[in-house]
C-alpha cells in the first residue's frame, strides 16, 4: 500500500484518474471502519477510481482537546497494517496540526479532495465533522459535490446482535476492561501490542517460565492487568502464549507494570527481537500468591487453560 505522510507528497499525477475515498480516524479499523472501505473499494472498482484513505497520524483531539483525547488503541504503524490488511491500497495519513486544523471546511473540500486528490466518491460516517472548528459534516460535503462533481455515501452505524453499536470507544473501553472478546468481535481482529523484547528481572526464568518482556517503544493499546491466552509472533512464527499484564504483585507489588509473554513449546533467545502478542481471552485478574509454589501451581493452570482455549483458534 502507498502511504503518503503528508499532502506535500502528493504529486499531480498521482490520482489524475480521480478517487474514491474513506476519510475518518480509523482508530481500531473496526467493522464499522471496513464498511467504509468496502464502500469506497466498491465505487473504485465500478467506476474504475483509485481507492483511498484519508486520515490523521493523530487524533484531531490532541490538538483541540488535549485533555479529553483518548490513549489510541492501535498505533499509526499498526493502523497501516490494519488498513492495508482490510484491503485499501492508497492511505494518506497527515499530521492534524495548527495549519491543517484551520482551513475551512468548504477550502478543504475544493482544495485537497478536488484539487489535489480529485475525488469522484467520498464515503463517510454519518457522525463526520472537518473543517476549521468542525464546520463541515455530510450535507455540507452533498451540496458541494454536487457543484463540484463528486458523490457521497453517508455509512450508518453498524452493530453486532451480541454487543451492539460498534464504535471506537467501545473497542477501546472493552479492552480498557479486559474484555479482549468483545473488541474482537467489533474488530474481526485480535487485540495486539508490539515491541522489542528486553531483558527483565529473569524471574521466570529461574522458576521455569521464560518469558519475553516488550520494552521500548510499545505499539498499542494495553488491556486490563491479568493474564490471557494469545498468541505470540517472532521471526515470522506464531506461538501459543500464556500473556501477563501488570505489575509482578508476588515478587514487587510496586514495580511497574508490564507485559511478558511465556511462550509455550518454545526454546529460543528472543532479546532484541520484536515481538507481536495477541489477546484472546482473559483468564483472571493479577494475585499476589503467598508463596511460589502456590505461583507456581496458577502459572502451570495459566499454560493448561491456555493450550485448551487456543486448541481449536489460529492466530
């Protein structure tokens, strides 16, 4: 998929042939996200248009609002991935700062999506606002595509019979919870982080659970302390993982919290590697166990309840 990282890149002849484009924060690339793509993958396809997506490297509301902007559930790389995953083949992912924030709603229509992008089709949620102050929503994109020459489809909400309105915020209050179940069935996609392992306090090591630590720099949204059955991926490889989140309460109730995942049938060096694990089901909250036997027993029920929940699942 072409990324493009700002409109500076855009050159004239990229989208000569005119566009269909998605435009939201895309923040989870949930089910109700993909109904925007096959929209607008749809429209391209009859009217033979280059499918694109438009969004914001950042939420519109670190700028606006910094203090009610949410943590992200996923990152701008993992966004991509998601995207390009759900079939778009174009995104232009911009920064949304002082100078994108302040072009009016009706300079952003004729100036980026005609000029630059030469839209034919936009697809957007029917809860869209752009524009300096968010002037612009969907009617105001109808009346100018209809003097500038493009269409627009309005997607409504898409729900699920088991839970309802699928939204981004309740994609990340679920994993906020530890519901990694329900934000899966919002997202068709596991709950995932990235990172490079690191060396920790080689506890598990000494009592016979090995695990890899993400460090650095960590890609996503982190679900609720406990442990969960998922997968992890290393070197192109997926593995069943027994996953903890949280502080190690036994040993330093204190300490800061962490993920670590124990790879099961695994034997390998892993530090520096970069890692993916994915959530699948919550197996219970974090205990500070009176002893390590008694840790050590839980740990081996954790591998157990793990190997039987991921039995019949792939990664």
């Amino acid at each position: 998929m072409r990324v493009y990282e700002s409109l500076a890149e855009i050159s004239g002849d990229d989208f000569s042939g005119g566009t269909a484009i998605a435009i939201g924060k895309f923040d989870g690339v949930h089910r109700g996200h993909r109904a925007l793509l096959d929209c607008v993958t749809a429209v391209a396809q009859a009217r033979e248009l280059t499918p694109v997506v438009f969004t914001f490297t950042n939420n519109p509301l670190s700028l606006l609002r910094p203090e009610a902007c949410p943590d992200p559930i996923m990152s701008r790389y993992q966004r991509v991935d998601a995207l390009e995953a759900a079939g778009a083949t174009a995104c232009v992912m911009v920064p949304f700062d002082e100078q994108l924030s302040a072009i009016p709603a009706e300079d952003f229509v004729a100036q980026v999506l005609v000029d630059l992008l030469h839209v034919k089709h936009i697809c957007v949620g029917a809860d869209f606002r752009f524009g300096k102050g968010g002037a612009g929503d969907p009617a105001l994109l109808a009346s100018a595509g209809e003097r500038l020459g493009f269409t627009v489809e309005i997607i409504g909400n898409v729900e699920d019979p088991s839970v309802g309105k699928i939204s981004s915020s309740r994609v990340r209050e679920a994993i906020l919870q530890g519901d990694v179940e329900t934000a899966f069935r919002m997202m068709d996609r596991h709950v995932a982080l990235r990172g490079e392992v690191v060396h920790g306090d080689a506890r598990g090591r000494e009592i016979g659970f090995p695990t890899a630590n993400l460090g650095g720099v960590v890609e996503g949204l982190r679900p609720a302390d406990g442990v969960y059955a998922g997968w992890a991926t290393v070197d192109g490889e997926t593995h069943k993982a027994a996953i903890s989140v949280g502080a190690n309460v036994t040993f330093d109730p204190e300490g800061e919290p962490r993920v670590e995942a124990f790879l099961l049938d695994f034997d390998g060096d892993l530090y520096g590697k970069q890692i993916e694990v994915q959530f699948v089901e919550r197996l219970r909250g974090m205990v500070a166990f009176p002893n390590v036997d008694a840790l050590l027993l839980r740990m081996n029920e954790d591998v157990r309840e793990t190997r039987t929940i991921l039995i019949a699942q792939h990664p």
